[in-house]
C-alpha cells in the first residue's frame, strides 16, 4: 500500500485543465463565471437538462454521464439534468428517431415549457448517423423535432457537448 501511495505521491495529478472553460482547478475562467451569473439573473435558478435516448446506441450517453464528474464540473456550472420534461429548459436529444420513440419524443418536446430549447447530439442525431431514415428509424432528430443545435461526432466529446449547450443556451439567454 505505502508504495502504490508513494507512487501516487511522485507522480501527481495526471488530469489536464479544460481548454475554454475552467483554465486550471483554482481559478475558474471569466466565461464560467460570466456563464454562472447569466442563468441565475435570467432563469433564477439552474439551467436544467431533459436527456431523451431515442434509439441510440449509448456511445453519446456515456460522454454526456462523464459531464457529471469533477472534471467537467457540469452542476458547478449552473446546470443540471431532471426527470421531467415540465421542469425542463433544453431537450437534449441522442439517437435517430426510431419509429418506437417518435411519439414519446413529441409527447416529452410538448411538456416542456416554452422557449423550448433542443440539442442533437452525435450523427445519429444530427443525420442519422449509419442507420438513416429506414422502416424503423425516422433517421435525424430533425426530422421529427425543431432542433436548435447540434453536436456532431460518435460520439462527440463531453467538451463538444458541453459548447453545445453553451451555444443553445446563449442566444436564448439574450432574448430574455
């Protein structure tokens, strides 16, 4: 034990800092905090994240669960994801549409509270993906729902996804 230990000890933190977001652990960057005090003064409270899995393979919701670590710091940004389409602000949407999930989706898109914000993530989202518009799958997000944003890649990174909801979530923000 003491060696693993001291091993540990020698060799230090081995994480890199987030190249926009937070340049190191002690200081968050401006933009966080420039972020941070822009939901709370126009929302009032935390910015709050409906995921929606509408066929896909996982591969985006494993990158979208690593946003939760202390890493990326997501509920330090004044964002969180809930349970319920009503409490929610953004659809975050993963998957092609798959003829199964096109009228939950619709169903969840309507209880959620106007100005309704969506976000496509990964090419399966953004176009279809390898499965495209076929019998069971009504191919992109898009096709089904009025998509804000998207977020290419499969799957994106959680950096990509999380300038996604940056992206989403500031134009709405000067609006308001």
């Amino acid at each position: 034990m003491w060696n693993t230990l001291s091993r540990m000890w020698k060799t230090g933190l081995l994480t890199e800092p987030l190249p926009v977001l937070q340049p190191s652990l002690d200081a968050p960057s401006p933009e966080l905090d420039h972020l941070q005090s822009q939901l709370l003064a126009v929302l009032g409270r935390a910015l709050c994240i409906r995921h929606v899995d509408a066929g896909s393979c996982n591969g985006c919701e494993l990158e979208i669960q690593a946003l939760h670590n202390p890493y990326y710091n997501l509920e330090g940004a004044g964002i969180q994801f809930v349970a319920s389409p009503r409490h929610a602000d953004l659809l975050l949407v993963t998957g092609p549409v798959s003829v199964n999930m096109e009228e939950a989706l619709r169903r969840t898109y309507d209880a959620v509270p106007a100005p309704k914000l969506v976000m496509a993530i990964g090419d399966c989202g953004a176009c279809g993906g390898i499965f495209g518009a076929s019998y069971a799958s009504r191919g992109s997000v898009a096709n089904v729902l009025p998509v804000n944003t998207t977020v290419t890649g499969c799957p994106p990174t959680p950096t990509a996804i999380l300038r996604g909801i940056l992206e989403t979530v500031r134009p709405a923000l000067a609006k308001a």
